[in-house]
C-alpha cells in the first residue's frame, strides 16, 4: 500500500495534470481571466496548460520530481495576476467575490504542497 507521502504526490499530481488538460479542452474559461495587458493570451493559456501537464506527469518521476516543482513552483507565481484579475471580474463572471478572495491563500499553500513534494 503507498505511504501517505505517495498518496499526496499523486493527487497534487492529477490536480496539475487536470487543470493542465482543462486548458485545452475548455481555453475560454481561462481566457476570460487572463489579464489584458498579456500578449497572446490563447498561446499563453495553452503554454500554461501544457506545463501544467508536463510539471503535474514529471512530479511522478523520481528523476525529474526536483525540476518539475521548481516548474510547478514558477508557474504558480506566473499565473497568480490572473487570480487577482479574475478577483477583480467576479461580478462578470457570476462568481461569488468571497470564493475568489479564499482563492488567493489558497495558492502559497499549494506553492509548499508542491515544495514539498519536490523536495
């Protein structure tokens, strides 16, 4: 039976690699909070998504675990002024303001979720 340590690699595992493959089968939804003063946004949400991927499938690999949460760890920061913009939107897009305000200390702590799992 896996140890919990396992169990919790996996699942921080599939939450990457779901959220990466929703970027590509629902890209509007992440184009809506993108902020408007980034270039390209449908490149940058697929980009976004693939590394999701990509980091969510390397955390499952011993030999690239390190680099994976270094990677993960990177796109955490990169994508956080979408947080705040999608904060800013909530009354477009229907979202309860208080959901959203949770969300952002939500991300430091999935930021050492990920640490962790790197280490």
């Amino acid at each position: 039976m896996p140890s919990r340590s396992s169990w919790s690699l996996y699942v921080l595992a599939a939450l990457f690699v779901g959220a990466g493959v929703l970027h590509f089968l629902r890209p509007e939804t992440y184009l809506r909070i993108m902020p408007p003063a980034l270039p390209a946004p449908r490149l940058l949400v697929l980009l976004s998504g693939a590394a999701e991927v990509a980091g969510g499938l390397g955390l499952l690999v011993p030999a690239t675990r390190r680099a994976a949460a270094w990677g993960l760890l990177a796109l955490l920061l990169a994508v956080f002024p979408a947080n705040i913009y999608m904060l800013q939107l909530a009354g477009q897009l229907h979202l309860p303001a208080w959901a959203l305000w949770a969300r952002l200390p939500l991300q430091p702590l999935l930021m050492w979720w990920v640490w962790r799992a790197g280490r």
